[in-house]
C-alpha cells in the first residue's frame, strides 16, 4: 500500500498536479489531497483536477477531513484527523463502498479507530517541524488494533523493509515523491521496495 500525501508547497515550484500525474504514470496506485491552507473553491478545484487524473489511471483518491469535497468529486473516501467526524458518521454520509482511514500518533489512537478501513501512523521518522516517534512506537501502534498501519513521515524506499518489519501495512509519502526529481523513479523506487 503505497500513497501520496500533497503538499503543494514541496513540489519545487512545480504545479502539484503536474508531480502527482508524472507519479501516477510511475504506478501510483493512491493519492490522499491534504491541502489544508486551501480554501473551499480552491480546493474542490484541485479536487476536480486530481480525480480526473487518478480516475483515467484507475487509481484511488481520498480527500483528507473534508466529506463535502470527496462527495462532491467521486473520490474513492476520506482521511479523517483526531477529532473530526466520527468513522460512523462518515460511513454514513459517504457511498457504501467508500474507504475511511484515520490519521493516528499513539497505539491508543490506533486502538481507537475501529471499524476504518485503515490508519496512517507517524511520523515515524523527523520530518520539518515534526519529531519522529520511531520504529517501536509504529511496531506497537500495529499491534494495537485490528486495521491495517500506514506509516508516514520522513520516509524513502531505503527506510521501507524496517518499516515492513515493525508490522507497517504500508507507506505514505511526500516529499519522498513530490520532491523528487522524478517523481515516476521514486515511485517506482518505493513501490519496488514494498513488493519486496
């Protein structure tokens, strides 16, 4: 399981949905929009950009803590934060089929998001303005529950069979793709590493 984050801020100048498109065409098989400085119109046009692109690749997107926009666009779910709208609630409101994952930072957290689809965990590594919580925190949080752990945060393809290792289901990523000089290598790069 290997997902993009955006951050339209780490792309180098580049248009955002420019890096995720070159990603995408490497096989990305998943986006998550988290541009949260966005306002509504600007968002829900982004949106709109990146469905398009994720659909004609038949990959998945989920719009972070926002059910209006994922509605709004077709996306394939949401990524819900501490606090925000219960998994129940977003089951309800969303399509039957629709994925539901929870961002998380402790085992309790992680413990706590019964009935998602899944949980990104982290950071587990230092990322700007973020202290790592390390391999054995993201080894306990996938002992802590019952859904699959992501982890997030400072992560490349070299830091992946540790993560594997401490129980991690996935990655997700951002700077380790939008940053990148090419972002089709890097995601090859990674996606190689998780079949591994």
């Amino acid at each position: 399981m290997l997902t993009l984050v955006t951050d339209r801020h780490a792309t180098g100048g580049r248009d955002l949905v420019d890096v995720v498109r070159a990603a995408l065409d490497g096989g990305l098989p998943a986006v998550q929009l988290r541009d949260k400085d966005l306002d509504g119109g600007p968002l829900f046009a982004l949106a709109e950009r990146l469905r398009a692109e994720t659909a004609a690749r038949k990959a998945r997107l989920l719009i972070n803590g926002r059910l209006d926009v994922a509605l709004a666009v077709g996306a394939d779910g949401v990524q819900l934060g501490t606090g925000a709208v219960s998994i129940t609630d977003a089951r309800r409101l969303l399509p039957p089929d629709s994925l539901v994952g929870v961002s998380t930072h402790t085992a309790a957290e992680v413990a706590a998001a019964t009935g998602a689809d899944f949980v990104i965990f982290g950071p587990v590594y230092a990322t700007p303005g973020k202290n790592a919580v390390g391999t054995a925190a993201l080894a306990a949080a996938a002992r802590a529950g019952s859904v699959p752990v992501v982890a997030i945060g400072g992560i490349t393809a070299a830091e992946v069979p540790a993560l594997r290792a401490a129980g991690a289901a996935g990655v997700a990523v951002i700077r380790a793709i939008l940053a990148a000089a090419d972002p089709a290598a890097a995601t090859r790069d990674l996606l190689a590493a998780l079949a591994r």
